[in-house]
C-alpha cells in the first residue's frame, strides 16, 4: 500500500516537473519551439470537441442567464405601461384644454360682440331638477354673484337661464324644456314670437308661435332674443336659432314656425352666465355671419341658407371680449 503511495506521488512530481520543462521549452521558442507539432496535433483533436461541447453549454447558460433576470423583464414592462398609460392620459388632457381653450375664446367673442358681461362656467352636471325635464348644472353659485332669471349662453347662442341658486352651483333650465318661454325677434324686422322647448333629441327643433298672423317669415331667417323688462331672464340679442319651416299661411288665425337653435344641447361643457346686460340693445349684431352664397348646400339641410351642423356655427370674430 506504501509502496502504490509512493509510487504514484513519484508518477505525480515526474509528470509536473515534465509539463514545468515542456511549457518552458515552448514558450521560450515561440512560433519556432519544437513542440509546435504537438500543439497543431492537440488542436485538430480537441478542437471538435471543444466545439461541441461550447454548442451544447451556451444554450442552458443563456437559459440560466435568462431566468436569473425574468424579474427585471417584468419591472421592464410594467415600467413602459405606466409610461404609455401616462402619455396617453397627457395627450387627451392636452386636447381637452386645447378644445375648452376655443370654445372659451368663441364664448368671449360672443359676450364681446354683445357687449354682455359675463361669467365664465362649466357644466358639471345634467338631469332634471324639481319639476322640469331639461336642465343642467354648472361651478358657479350665489358666491360667485349668480342669482336666479340671469341669461346663459356659449360661443353659439343661447343655453338659457338660471332657475336655482346654491352657493357654489346653479341650475340652468334650457330653452329645450317645454316649460321654458323665450321671446324672440325676427333679423332685420320688428315681427316677434315666442319659443317653447320640445326636448332634446337628435334633431332639436323649438316651436315658435308668431304674434302677428301677417308676419311675413319663411325658411332661413333667423332669430335672436326680443329681450326682457329689466333684462331678466333674457338679455336681448342673443341667437336662437333659424326657422326651418312655418306652418300656416299669411292671415291664418295661427302661424307658427319650427327653430332649429345654434346651440347643441348634447353637447354643452363651457357656458357663461350675463352677470351684467349691456347698455344698448345689439340687436343683430351677435349672430353669426351667413354662409357664403357660393358654398354648396349641406344634403341633409333642412332649407336654403340654413346650417345643418351647429359645430360649424361661429360667432363674429370682429368684437373683442368685454
């Protein structure tokens, strides 16, 4: 057993001191050292064998690799949803106020060319309120100086008037409930009526009943507020809307006449209420301009020069916000 001992250990040390020599030897003559030979022979032997076994390892360490930072991935990922849901919500945000930002300096064009003080406000609310059918409401109060039978508008026309008062909100009726009556003129005429409200549905029309049998009205003209004693609820020269039809002829006992409003009710957001009415009557100055007579006709208008997407019903651009 000694002697086995032995004899590797000496096996061992000779092998050492003979690799120790044979390293030496070939480091020491470099690209001329006799045991280039061996070195080409060990390459072509092992070096499939290398090869080989490289193939087979470098797919379980990437695995491995991969594992060990499947953690990470994730963080990744929900790290570049935050991000797209943060973007996403900036970008609506950025339109939003760009659209609140036109409709708020249409209103101030309406309110200058009228020479009306306004209030700016928002609608934050839409629904019925005590016994009437359409009404909205909207951030501003007694607190903000708003009291009932004030006029409410938007960059279109007429929204209104106040019927509630709390101290931060207010309820509008809308000219569309059927228990709202506005008195109205025709443009460039004396003939006056009165508007009643039919609802709000896709094509919204307002009913309004002519004083004078023998007024002369037809299909296209156009309608603004007569006013009201004292200016409450109704400041006078606000549009409402133009007549798409008339029923009844000249010298009936009743005429009356369909209107359809600038305003679209399914749509309100920025409104403003007339805290103070102007010192002159506008009269027609607020309505907007008439489409150009060489401009084609909307298939689905309802009657020549009568526009059939309020969207694209502007108010004057020539008065400043006052």
């Amino acid at each position: 057993m000694n002697r086995d001992t032995r004899r590797t250990r000496l096996l061992l040390a000779l092998l050492l001191v003979t690799s120790v020599a044979l390293i030496t030897v070939d480091y020491r003559g470099g690209d001329s050292s006799p045991l280039s030979g061996l070195r080409w022979l060990a390459a072509t032997v092992f070096g499939p064998i290398e090869q080989a076994t490289s193939s087979i390892a470098s797919p379980i360490s990437s695995a491995v690799d991969n594992i060990s930072h499947l953690g990470n991935g994730k963080d990744r990922i929900n790290s570049l949803t935050r991000q797209n849901q943060e973007l996403r919500r900036r970008l609506r945000t950025s339109q939003l106020d760009r659209n609140r930002a036109a409709e708020l300096d249409k209103l101030l064009r309406t309110a200058g060319a009228g020479r009306y003080r306004v209030l700016p406000a928002q609608v934050i609310a839409v629904g019925p309120a005590q016994s009437f059918s359409w009404t909205v409401t909207i951030d501003a109060g007694s607190q903000d100086g708003i009291t009932p039978d004030m006029t409410v508008l938007n960059g279109d026309g007429l929204v209104g008037r106040v019927k509630t008062v709390g101290p931060t909100t207010a309820t509008v009726l809308l000219v569309v409930d059927p228990e709202s009556a506005v008195g109205v003129r025709l443009e460039a005429t004396m003939q006056v009526g009165i508007t009643s409200g039919q609802g709000i549905s896709d094509h919204s029309r307002l009913s309004m009943q002519l004083l004078d049998s023998q007024s002369d009205v037809k299909p296209g003209d156009r309608v603004v507020t007569f006013g009201s004693q004292g200016d409450s609820p109704y400041v006078p020269g606000v549009p409402v809307g133009v007549v798409t039809s008339v029923q009844g002829s000249p010298g009936s006992l009743t005429r009356t006449a369909s209107v359809d409003p600038y305003v679209d009710f399914t749509s309100l957001d920025l409104v403003a209420v007339v805290v103070q009415p102007p010192r002159h009557n506008p009269r027609d100055s607020v309505l907007p301009p008439r489409p150009s007579p060489s401009s084609s006709p909307s298939p689905s208008g309802t009657a020549s020069g009568t526009p059939s997407n309020r969207k694209h019903r502007s108010p004057p651009s020539t008065a400043s916000g006052g």
